[in-house]
C-alpha cells in the first residue's frame, strides 16, 4: 500500500512538472509573438510619413481639389440611406433575398501602422464610397434581374454578374417562358442560364 502510494505521489508529481513545462513553453511562445509583432510593427511605422513632411510634398493643386473629393461624402451618405431603405420596403415585397450591406464595408487598412491619420481617413473614404457604389451594384443589379433581366443589344463594360444569365436581346419568347422563374433565382451564387432554363417545362 506504502509503495502505491509512493508511485501515486510520484505520478502526480511528474504531471505537476509536465504542466509546469508546458505552461513555460506557451509563455516562451507568447513572448515571442509578441517580440515578433513589436518588430513587426517597428518596422511597419519606418516606412510612417509625419503630418507635417506629408503635407509639406502634397503638391498646392492636389490640396485645393481636396473640398471637392470630400463632398463626395454628402452624395455617398444619401445613395447608402437610400438603398437600405429602398431594399428595406420593396425588397420583401418582390420576395428578393436582401443584400448585407456589411459585405461591402471593409475598413481594415485604418489599422495600418505605416499610414498617418490623413492617409487612413482617405483609406477609410474610398473603402466607404467604393463600398457604397459595390453594395448599390448588387442591389442595383437584382432589382434588374427582377424587372428586366434582358441583355442589351450593344456590348456593355464591366456588367454585374447577374447580367451574363439574363435573356438575350429580342429573345421575346424565351423572356415571357423564363421571367417567372429566373426572378425565384436568387441565391448567392449566380443564377443559371436563363435562356436554356426558360425553354424546361415547369
């Protein structure tokens, strides 16, 4: 009984050091990583242009257009309003799945270390205004595959992704066999072809 004792006594001694050394071990690797992000960010900030350098390079033209670029602000902020308003009301009632706004607003680059505070507020503009013009995009565009989901007989640049699938220009048979089904497609990946699903039997 003594000796099973002893082996017990001496196994949960062993498990105490065992714990003991991993404890020290993820400690070690904690303090690395963050050595290793106090480097990093070290020499993130190096790379850093000081309020005052930065305005000091901004060419006199490029300042005096700044007014005009931020009251891109103003059209921004009602285009974002009124699209979430627009798709809050009619949306449901054309049975069209929402988009998430929150998809299309990214505003990670205002963490960057080597970016002073007028370069991150211009990051955090564009990725708001070209958030709003990506968000209006997709709502923009499954309105259009609801309403009118026909292509148009000139070649169009940079069409949304929906577009590639609607009914093609004077196709008035395959538009009035497919609309119905093709305004029930709306999953997150892009509908399948509308004309070839326009001419399935129910």
């Amino acid at each position: 009984m003594k000796q099973l004792d002893e082996l017990l006594a001496r196994i949960q001694s062993l498990q105490e050091d065992l714990e003991a050394e991993y404890r020290e071990r993820r400690e070690e690797l904690e303090r690395k990583r963050l050595e290793l992000a106090d480097n990093f960010l070290r020499q993130q900030r190096r790379y850093k242009i000081g309020l005052v350098r930065y305005l000091r390079r901004t060419r006199l033209l490029v300042a005096l257009t700044s007014p005009v670029i931020y009251l891109g602000w103003i059209p921004f902020l009602l285009m974002d309003l009124f699209v979430t308003v627009y798709q809050a009301i009619c949306f449901p009632v054309y049975r069209i799945p929402k988009v998430r706004r929150s998809d299309y607003m990214v505003f990670d680059r205002s963490e960057l270390p080597y970016l002073n505070l007028i370069e991150k507020f211009n990051c955090f503009y564009c990725s708001y205004g070209n958030g709003v013009a990506a968000y209006t995009r997709e709502v923009a565009a499954r309105t259009e595959q609801y309403w009118c989901p026909i292509k148009h007989a000139r070649r169009i640049h940079q069409a949304h992704e929906r577009y590639p699938h609607f009914f093609d220009y004077g196709d008035g048979e395959a538009f009035r066999a497919g609309l119905a089904r093709l305004r029930r497609q709306y999953e997150e990946d892009a509908p399948p072809d509308a004309g070839q699903a326009a001419h399935k039997p129910d």
